[in-house]
C-alpha cells in the first residue's frame, strides 16, 4: 500500500471518490497539507434529493478542515460534482466526508467534539489552531441533533441549581432528570430566577412532555424559583427544599417537624443579646420557619440535589462563545 492509498483509506474514499494529489505549504507556521480529491468525470452521481443518478455538468472547488497529519494542519479539497435532476434542478451532490453546509470534515468535528467534553473550547480551538467560533458551530450544530430526539414524556421529578459560568457572576441554570441513571442533564439557560423556569416550561412542551406533569421540584431557597414554582409555572408539584440534610434522619414526619422547632428556639434564643450584629443569622432563621413545611417534605422524599452540587454531573459552558449556546445537553 502507498502514501496515496493510505491518505484515501484515511478519508473513507470509495468510488466515484478518489485522491488525485497532496501537496504541503511550507510558507505558513505551522505548514499546511492539501489532500485533493475529486470524481471521475463520466461517473454517474445521485441527485442529493431523489437519489436519481445524473452525469456531472461541472464541478465546484471546495475545502474541507481535516484532521491533523503529523504535527501539520490539514485540509481536504475537492471538486465536487454538480448535477441536473429534470424534476428538481441543478445542485452539488453530497460528499461522503462532512455534512451538508459544514467546513470541517465529519472526523474533524468528531474529534474536537470529544477534546471540548473534557476541555474549554477556547484551549481546543488554540491547540487545534482554528478559530473558538467555528469549534462553537460545531458544537451548536451536535446539541440541536440531540435535542430534535429528545423525549421528555415519561419526567416526573427535576431538580435545579444555579452556577457562576465565569468569575463576573454569569448565571448558568441546570435542570437534571431525577430518575434518570445517566446522563440527568435536560436542559440548561443563561441566567437565573422565574425566566429560566419559563424557558424550561416551553422547552418541555417542545419535547413531549407538559409541566402539569411534573410532580416534584427540588431546588434552593431562592424566592424567585419558590414562587415561579408555586404560582403558576408547575402547579401541579412538590416544592422540595434541599436544606438541613439532618432532618431526615428523624424517625418520622412529626419528628422533623420537631427537630426544625427546636434547632429554631434554641438559635433564637443565642442570638437574642446582639439581634443586630446577628441579623443575617436572624434573617436565616426566619426563612427557615417560613419554609419548614416544605424543608419537612426532604423526609418523604426520595430526591435531592446532591447530583448538582457535586458539580460532576453536567458540564459547564466554558470559553469564549456566543450566547446562543443558552441551551445544550452534556453527555
């Protein structure tokens, strides 16, 4: 086997396809490698639409970002076919290499996908040597193919927490599927509080489900998701707050209730000479006996939002990338 048949085994080629000359640039840093591909003039090419087979009525020179070759940046150019259907007009076939309408070669976006699971996308797109946008088109591009599968319907139970995406307190909400094993992450939004609750609610009716469907929430104690939940978003659920984990550990209902009264008295009554030094511990207090009853329902449930705080569940989003990355589904 030669260099040339090794290079089209490495790209998939098949006929009509065939590598027809390398050539590198030694101008740039680091130096470049052209693969040149292209089809036999008289084969015959399906038509992109009906499948119909049509002669090429010219050819269109286009280039593709290709995996590395050695230590050199690599690029797969080619001059596609384009064909005439009677029924459907002219237009370039599909190439086996890379989907419709990208830059990059389907083994290029398979393998920097991989490196962003485990690395910022900013650092990929400095090893690789291209740009964090087009890495970031990958990325937009992988997450809508998921999401247009995802199925919802069978959700019962979600918790939510809020993260810092960057050190400039950028909020980034999580939504994980409690009954889920395996990768939990459903859905997640720049931003905090009642708006994210919001966009989740559509983004479960978009995916099969409905949020009358949802029968426990667990999340922190902020006011915005408690009242979002309560009001009008999820009507139909369970507000689990995830607080004190040692109420739990109480023989029964009644006895969390107990352990709630008592941990509050007994505070109160140490902070009472200096209420006015103390006054966030007072006001933690007080947010505590106003949620007891639902700080009661982590008794009875069987949720919490340890898979969240653990942080090793979801990815975070992390470098420099558009905002329309709001919405993604780690794996």
């Amino acid at each position: 086997m030669d260099a040339s048949e090794l290079l089209a085994l490495g790209l998939g080629l098949q006929p009509p396809w065939r590598l027809v000359g390398q050539r590198m640039d030694t101008d740039k840093e680091p130096h470049e490698v052209f693969l040149e591909v292209t089809a036999d003039r008289d084969a015959e090419n399906p038509y992109p639409e009906c499948g119909r087979l049509c002669k090429a009525l010219g050819f269109h020179e286009s280039t593709w970002r290709h995996l590395n070759q050695f230590q050199h940046h690599c690029h797969v150019t080619a001059r596609v076919p384009q064909v005439d259907c009677p029924d459907h007009g002219t237009k370039q076939v599909k190439v086996p290499w890379t989907r419709e309408g990208s830059r990059v070669t389907l083994l290029f976006e398979q393998a920097t996908m991989t490196l962003m699971r485990e690395t910022p996308v900013l650092a990929v797109a400095r090893i690789i040597g291209v740009s964090d946008k087009r890495l970031w088109r990958v990325v937009q591009y992988d997450v809508a193919q998921v999401l247009s599968t995802m199925d919802l319907g069978g959700i019962k139970a979600v918790v939510l927490d809020e993260a810092t995406s960057k050190r400039n307190h950028n909020y980034v909400t999580v939504f994980i599927d409690l009954d889920r094993k395996r990768k939990p992450v459903i859905f997640a939004t720049l931003g905090k509080g009642q708006d994210c609750l919001v966009q989740f609610r559509r983004f479960l009716r978009e995916h099969g489900s409905h949020h009358d469907n949802i029968a426990e929430v667990v999340c922190d104690m902020s006011p915005a998701f408690l009242a979002a939940i309560g009001e009008s978003l999820f009507p139909s659920a369970n507000v689990t707050k995830e607080m004190l984990r040692w109420i739990r550990k109480a023989a029964s209902v009644r006895a969390a209730q107990g352990r709630i009264t008592h941990f509050t008295r007994h505070a109160l009554k140490c902070i009472a000479p200096d209420t006015k030094t103390l006054a966030p511990v007072l006001k933690a207090l007080m947010t505590l006996e106003e949620h007891a009853d639902l700080i009661r329902r982590r008794w009875t449930s069987t949720h919490s939002n340890v898979r969240l705080e653990g942080s090793t569940e979801y990815s975070r989003p992390q470098g420099r990338g558009p905002e329309a990355i709001a919405t993604f589904s780690p794996s």
